[in-house]
C-alpha cells in the first residue's frame, strides 16, 4: 500500500511526541516513519527527544528549582494559551 501523502518536516515535529508515546495510530506512524527513513534532521530531533525523556525521566519536582519548574510551567501555559 503506498503512502497517500508525504509529511513535512514541521508536521513530523509535531507528531514525534505521541509516536514516542505509542499514541499514533498505524497509518500516521508509518507516514512518520517513512519520513524519517530519509530525513536525518527529523530522526537526529527523535534520538534526542529519547535521549532527554529518558535522563528527565526519574526527576520529581523536588529535584528542580522552584524558579526553574515556574518558568517552565509559565512556557507551558503560554503555548497552550496561544493554541486556543
């Protein structure tokens, strides 16, 4: 079965998170994975996103700075702000 439409750079971005996840379904996940099959900028973004969820993994907010963990929650609610 051939791919029906080639994914961009950006839509792959946006997609890595839930293919890290297990949470795309068969048809996305082989799109994604087509992609990365020939694009290293895409797999070289993929091999860090592991390389970070798994050295932030084991952290408990304890472990980060009070003025850290409030700028990144202060990032995070901007982006979803800025998605509605």
């Amino acid at each position: 079965m051939a791919l029906t439409k080639n994914i961009r750079c950006l839509d792959a971005v946006a997609l890595i998170s839930s293919y890290l996840d297990g949470g795309l379904g068969w048809r996305e996940r082989r799109r994604l994975e087509h992609h990365l099959a020939g694009c290293p900028a895409c797999t070289a973004y993929l091999d860090q996103l592991r390389v970070t969820v798994a050295s932030t993994s084991t952290l408990t907010p304890e472990d980060v700075p009070s003025d850290v963990l409030d700028g990144l929650l202060d990032v995070f609610e901007k982006f979803h702000r800025d998605q509605d």
